[in-house]
C-alpha cells in the first residue's frame, strides 16, 4: 500500500515537471519569435522606404546621422502628410509630441487644438533607421480599425407614433450621461495609436482605463500567439500612447471618420 | 478500514489550498508574462538609438549644402502650399460634440457660443422608411442666405409628430417664424438658422440643422457671405 502510495506520487511529479518544461520552452519559443517580430518589421519598412542611393547624385551615408538634415527631414515629412490631407474635404488629425499637441483640421484650418499630458512611443521611433520612419511618415497614415469605449455615433432609435395620440414630444437629453473614453486607432501600416482620458472624473474611471488596456493587451497576445504556434513570426505593431483631457478624447474620437487620416511629427 | 485521523485530514485540505493557490499564481504570472513581460521585450532597442555625429567635415561638403539647400526649398514650397488651404476670409467652426460655434475674420476669433446640432435620433415608420437626424461634419460653404426664412416641413415632421403626410404642395406645410430672423444654407437642405427653442442651445436636439440664438445669428449672417466655408466637426 505505501509503495504503491510512493510510487504514484513520483508518476505525478515527473508528469509535473514535464509539464514545466514543455511550458518553459514554449514561452522561450514564444518569447523568441515575438521579440524577432520588430526586426522583421523593420526589415519590410526598410524594403519599402529605404534610401536607395541615385547613382548620378550620391549621398554621403554621414547625413542620416546629421541633426540639421534630420531635423529639416521630420518638418518636411510631417509637412507632406499634411499638404495631402488638407487637399481633401475631411476631417484629419495631426499629432506633433515635440508641441504635445494634437491638432483637428479640415482643410488646413485647426478647428481644434488639444494638449498631451502623458506620451509613450514605441523604441522604433527612436531607432536609429529614422530616415525610414521618415519617409513611411511622409504620408498620412490611415485609420484601418478603431476599437473605442464610447459609440462613434451615438445613435437612438424612435419608432414613429401611428397617430397625434402616440405623439409624445422630445425631452431634454440626458447630458449627464457618462463614460469613460478610451480607444485604440490601428493604422493601415499596423501603428496602434492608444488615446486614453487623462482626468480621473469619476472613481472607478483608471480602472476602467486599466481594464480597457489589459483587453486590448489580451488581443494582441492572442495575435501573437496565432502566428507562434503556425511557426511564423508575428506582425509586430509599433504603438503611440497618449493621454489627453476626456473632453478632447471624445471630440477627436466622434470628429474623425471611420478611416480618418493622421499625419505624425515625433 | 482504517480512519484518517483528524491531523491527515487537515494536511490533506491545507495541501489541496497550497496547490490550488500555487496554480493561481503560476496562471497570474503566465498572464502578466504574455501581455506585459513580452510586448516589453519586444521593446528592447533592436537597431540601436540613432546616434548623432554633426560632422565638420560633412558640413563643408558641397553636396551636403546641396541636400541641405533642395530641402529647405521643398519645406518652404509645402509650407506656402499648406498655408494657401487656409482660408484669409470669413469662417464658421462647429462643434458638434460640444455643441459649440466659432467664428472668424481675418484668422482672428470674433465670436463664440452655444449653438444645437443634430439629436443623432433614427426616427423609424413601420412601413421602413427611416431618417436619421445627425448634423453632417467637414468642410461646407454658404450657399445662399435668407431674410425671415418660412419653413417648409419635410415629410419626417409630420411622421414625427404621427400626422398624415400631406401633398408636397400642401399648405400646411409652410410654418413662419419658426426658424428665426435669417438662415444661412449649407446645402442638401441643411441650414444655420435661429431658433424658438433657445433653452436646448448647447445640447444636440435638432434634426441636422445648425440653431443659434438670435444676436449669434444676426452677427454671423452679416459676417459670413455667400461662399464663406463652414468647418463642422
């Protein structure tokens, strides 16, 4: 009885540790292949925007590490992404993190101005191919996918009365009406642009903020995890972090079309 | 049969907590590992942070000036382009989220207030028609402007109120005085006009249109011409 009693408790153990080990070395896997996923990304960037040098008219390499070129350069990629939104009728946003403004304009005309109080960018901006980023900034980026705590358009339904009987005339809306605004904005080239509310108003709101993160975290997770266990390296999505008042977060989330343009200068 | 004692018993509940609270832990660990562990990893500067040279010699290049000189051009050119989309006339903004109008003169603020835009209501008939009444948003223009405008009732007015919908030439259809001294025209119907509701000023409650009260109204009908754009947002 007690070596049977021994024996399955070192069945039991060793299908633990075995246990362990597998879990070990898939998060090691998993590890590894998400953390590939950046330079892959790079890689794709860099076939699409790198500089290719024009034979007739070399450049010195030394200029992508020149701050006069590469300060002109962001003026001028920001500037560009702007002139091509400004030439339609819609609304765009503009984002400058050096201001710590974000700017709602319709045709060159800011029709509102918001201030940033909390920025968190991904490392691929501060990396050292910047005249990649650059030259992939130089157009607008565009709105491929929103996922928001608050309606786009808030829209409500009233059945028509069938007669003057039914007719019960419209009251005061309810102003009062709250939510937290938190949403996420993914870009068609795969930047996540997070824009959280700032202000604390009412209690319950930073959990709700934390909650919306830790969803969206979850996501993204998954995504990664669908393309790890089909052996292939993840899409890695850079992402810009921003908290901005609640009031400037719901105007820019409802101003904005469904696949609104943003142009960014960091 | 031999009974446990009482000490087993507890060493055996207190071993089975132990385990559970041990899965806890290991299941809360793997979470924070794959959703803030990994896209933190993820972060580690893979390329390196750009290092800046300014180099002396660089700067003496001939071809360095050049590159320096054609972009600076090129800014300069976005730059003039950029500012021509501005408009130098008169302008209306609104602020359909907050309900809220600007206006200007020159690029110069000569005006605030609270004016009402759409309920953002879908009014639904049971034979299916349906009309939704939300204050469209971009870049519009003036494209007429009337003195002690009449309304004329679309057929939603009367569906609203659970009225027949009479002939498109029916008399009952014009109403006068409802819409205020003037009405600016945006377009496809929609109109800037005043309002005798003026306690829903600031709150979205109209069918599309854009209401005011009357001295807004007055002001902005004389400062704005026909052509004058109107950025709604």
């Amino acid at each position: 009885m007690e070596t049977e009693k021994i024996f399955i408790s070192a069945d039991r153990r060793a299908k633990i540790i075995a246990w362990i080990v597998i879990v070990i070395f898939f998060l090691i896997y998993y590890t590894v292949m998400a953390m590939l996923a950046p330079a892959k990304k790079m890689e794709t960037l860099r076939r699409e925007y790198g500089y290719k040098q024009d034979v007739n008219n070399p450049t010195d390499d030394r200029i992508f590490t020149d701050s006069t070129y590469l300060d002109l350069l962001h003026k001028k990629s920001f500037l560009q992404s702007r002139v091509t939104m400004a030439a339609t009728d819609s609304i765009y946003l503009s984002i400058s993190l050096p201001d710590s403004t974000l700017k709602l304009e319709i045709s060159g005309v800011t029709v509102h101005r918001a201030q940033i109080r909390r920025i968190n960018i991904s490392t691929l901006f501060s990396g050292s191919d910047n005249y990649i980023i650059l030259s992939m900034l130089s157009s607008p980026l565009t709105i491929s996918r929103n996922f928001s705590s608050i309606k786009k358009e808030p829209l409500m339904i009233r059945m028509a009365p069938k007669d003057t009987s039914e007719y019960v005339p419209d009251i005061i809306p309810d102003t009062a009406d709250y939510e937290p605004v938190n949403y996420i904005m993914e870009m068609d080239n795969g930047i996540r642009l997070h824009i959280y509310q700032e202000d604390k108003l009412k209690p319950g709101d930073g959990l709700y903020r934390s909650l919306f993160d830790i969803y969206h975290r979850m996501r993204y997770a998954a995504k990664i995890f669908l393309r790890v266990i089909t052996f292939r390296v993840p899409e890695y999505q850079p992402y810009i972090k921003l908290r901005i008042p609640r009031s400037d977060a719901k105007i820019i989330y409802r101003a904005l079309p469904e696949k609104g343009q943003i142009a960014l200068y960091f | 049969m031999k009974i446990p004692d009482d000490g087993f018993l507890k060493r055996e509940v207190f071993r089975k907590g132990f385990n559970r609270l041990l899965i806890l832990i290991a299941a809360i660990s793997l979470l924070a590992f794959l959703l803030y562990c990994v896209p933190a990893l993820q972060e580690v500067p893979f390329t390196g942070k750009i290092i800046i040279t300014n180099s002396d010699e660089l700067k003496k290049d001939v071809l360095y000036k050049k590159q320096i000189t054609l972009i600076k051009r090129d800014i300069q050119r976005l730059s003039w382009r950029y500012n021509s989309y501005t408009s130098g006339q008169s302008y209306m903004v609104i602020n359909t989220t907050d309900n809220l109008f600007y206006l200007y003169r020159n690029k110069k603020l000569i005006r605030q207030g609270h004016c009402s835009t759409g309920s953002f209501k879908m009014l639904k008939t049971e034979e299916g028609r349906s009309w939704i009444f939300k204050t469209p948003k971009g870049k519009f223009w003036i494209h007429g402007k009337t003195e002690n405008p009449p309304w004329r009732r679309p057929d939603w007015s009367f569906v609203e109120e659970g009225l027949p919908i009479p002939p498109q030439d029916h008399y009952s259809r014009w109403e006068y005085g409802v819409l205020g001294d003037y009405a600016l025209s945006l377009g496809d119907g929609y109109l800037i006009h005043g309002t005798i509701y003026k306690r829903f000023l600031g709150m979205p409650v109209t069918h599309g249109c854009v209401r005011l009260n009357d001295d807004d109204l007055e002001v902005i009908f004389n400062t704005l011409n026909i052509g004058s754009k109107v950025f709604i947002f």
